[in-house]
C-alpha cells in the first residue's frame, strides 16, 4: 500500500439516537479529544498548506473552526468546559511546547511554565482550573494545578519523581500517574493539591497493578488503565469507585 491509498482519519460526534456523525476536517484528517454540555466539540485537524495541525472548535451552528493559535506549528485542543473555555497544547521550535487557554472573545493565552521551557494542558473544570503537565528543572516533569488567581502550581508527586496530571473533577479531585522509586507508572490520585496517592494503595483486593488514571467523575469514580499482577503482559481498563458510592 502507498501513501496515496491511505485514507486520513476524521473526527466523529457518536448519539444515542442518531449515530455517527462526521465532523470534517480543516483539510486533511481530524480527531476529536473533547465535548462539552452545549455539543461543542474540540480536537486537532490537518492543514493543507504544510501538514501541520491545528487546535479547532466544532459546533453544530458553525462546524469546524481554526482556533488560530498563532503560531506556525502543531496546536492540540485536549478539553473544553461548559462555558466553552478550552485548553490545549501548541508547539513552537524556538520555544518548546506551550499549554495554552482558549476562549471565544479573549483568544489564546499562554498558561506559562514551572520553570522550563515545557508545559502541556491535560483538562479544565467549569470553574477554569486547568491541570497538566510542565517541566520543573532539566528531566522532571510534574503535574500542575493552574488557576486565574494563582498561576501555575506544581502538584506533590508521591514518589518525589515525575509525574503527570491528566483530568480534575468538578469537586477538584485530579487524577493522572506517577513514577515510582523503580521509574515504573503508577496511577496517581490527589484528593486536594497538596495530598497525593498512588491509587493503588487506596484500592482493596484489586487483581491489577493501576498504572494510569485518565479521567474522574464528580463522585470520585476513576478510570484508567492496569496491567495483570500475574502477567504484565495483559492490559485492562478500570474503574476505580469511592467505598460507599
């Protein structure tokens, strides 16, 4: 099979009631990350000019829309809250990889960094509290915790190593993994900013080791995925619920 015979991937918007839906490209294949309460959809698509990517928007009343981020490089939109606010990641050669805030009237602005050139934009609540990742110093990256108020902050790492966050819920529980002593991945939970679990010291009787958290709900359910503790071989999804929910 050559290039030409491969076809790009589109993003989709699936209901209950009527399927799928293709959602077009800006130009070349597309994905979509994320959907919000209102249907607006964000994601990335491919560019005609120079195959790059760019962070777009969807909504049934405009279809797809460039977010114009304005840089001449790869943009990611990764998630979008209620009141179309969304966040993502955009990459420039000269200055490295950028998260980044995206609103409708204010247009981008750059969520900075924990201390080297390298950040990106996981999640955003309804309040607009953005989680993520950023480089603390040359090779450790940590989890952040960005708010309009307070700018970023980094987040505990439980094992004092690298770790990344992935989702925060709507009550402020931020999930995303961890490495541990021995650089092996762990899910990570932090109940508040400041107290920090692997998630698989909170579980009881679990046949897998928890090595990734993705996403958490507004009751505390967590999904993610794990490996067999008798084979390692074997990956599974899971969900992680709060005793008494």
């Amino acid at each position: 099979m050559s290039d030409s015979d491969l076809v790009p991937s589109h993003a989709f918007l699936w209901k209950q009631t009527g399927g799928m839906q293709d959602l077009g490209t800006l130009g070349n294949g597309s994905c979509a990350f994320a959907i919000n309460d209102d249907g607006q959809v964000v994601g990335y698509s491919t560019v005609l000019t120079n195959d790059d990517n760019h962070a777009f928007i969807w909504s049934a009343s405009t279809g797809m829309k460039d977010m114009g981020v304005p840089v001449s490089s790869n943009t990611f939109a990764t998630s979008i809250n209620d009141s179309g606010k969304a966040v993502g990641t955009y990459y420039d050669s000269a200055t490295g990889y950028h998260a980044f805030l995206w609103t409708q009237n204010g247009g981008v602005q750059d969520l900075g960094n924990l201390g080297q050139p390298y950040a990106t934009a996981g999640s955003i609540t309804s309040y607009g509290e953005v989680v993520g990742r950023s480089e603390a110093k040359p090779n450790t990256t940590l989890g952040y915790l960005w708010t309009a108020q307070g700018g970023m902050r980094a987040l505990p790492s439980p094992y004092k190593n690298d770790a990344t966050a992935n989702a925060v819920s709507s009550t402020g529980e931020i999930v995303g993994f961890s490495l541990n002593t021995k650089d092996s991945q762990r899910a990570t939970v932090w109940l508040t900013p400041t107290s920090v679990h692997d998630l698989n010291q909170l579980t009881v009787n679990s046949p897998l080791i928890l090595a990734m958290a993705n996403e958490v709900n507004s009751v505390g359910q967590i999904v993610g995925a794990g490996f067999d503790k008798s084979n390692s071989a074997l990956q599974h999804a899971y969900l992680a619920t709060p005793k008494g929910k």
